[in-house]
C-alpha cells in the first residue's frame, strides 16, 4: 500500500500473487508457516493445524517441547490427521492452494479494509478479474 496509494494497485499485485499460486508456480518453501509450541502434544484438545505438525514431527523422532517453534506447509487443510501438513525439514512438493489463497486475501484486507475494502471486495476485484481473463480466451 505504501508503494502504490491505490486499493486496486494492492489487489492487482495480490491477483499476481494468487494466480501463481493456482498455477503451481510458487515454491513451497516459501509458504511454511512457524508456530511457537506452548503444549506438548498430547495436551492439546483440538485438532489444529500446529498438532498435525507436532504429530507428524513425533512421528519422525523430531520432538517438540513447549517453547519451541514448528514449521509446516499446509498440504491439505481439509484432513484433521498429520497428513494435512508437512514439515518444512521434508521434501516439499504440494501445497493448499484454497488455503494459501485464503491467507492472501486476509492479510491484503488487513492492510486495506482502514480504506473501505473489505475481504468481500477483495473477492469480488479477483473474481471479476477471473470472469475478463476467461473470457478473453473464448
């Protein structure tokens, strides 16, 4: 935003950025998500995103103890088992796009909703974008 002052610049670059991420165009390195651990494993309740990591961690002699970070790409948030992340120490290869893509419209509506663009706006800016590209090939 500081660089462009205009709300569709920001959302032209987030278009950007979402359409290498539908394409598979972006390395999977550069999504892994870090979260500092509080509990040890077996004391969580719920079945986040975090414990998958701890798990699947667990599984490869890779412990976590509280205090320490666990870094993850999400694969496929759809799961609720250890198969929905994978550590950022494994061989990347996949990622969630309808996540990821998620996350990127939330942080460009944090930065723009003071504006008056909110995540719907966001969505109707990409989707309108969608239905011009699409078109364009007919």
């Amino acid at each position: 935003m500081g660089e462009y002052r205009d709300l569709e610049a920001v959302c032209e670059v987030l278009r950007s950025w979402v359409d290498r991420l539908e394409r598979g165009a972006v390395d999977p390195s550069e999504l892994v998500i870090t979260n500092r651990v509080s509990k040890n494993r077996e004391e969580y309740t719920q079945s986040t995103r975090s414990v998958a990591a701890l798990e699947r961690a667990a599984d490869l002699g890779l412990a976590r103890a509280p205090g320490q970070n666990v870094s993850y790409v999400v694969v496929d948030d759809a799961k609720r088992s250890r198969e929905r992340v994978m550590l950022a120490s494994e061989e990347l290869t996949e990622y969630d796009v309808g996540l990821y893509r998620e996350l990127l419209v939330r942080a460009a509506a944090s930065v723009i909703s003071p504006l008056g663009w909110r995540e719907k706006c966001i969505e109707q800016f990409l989707s309108s974008y969608d239905e011009i590209s699409l078109k364009s090939f007919l």
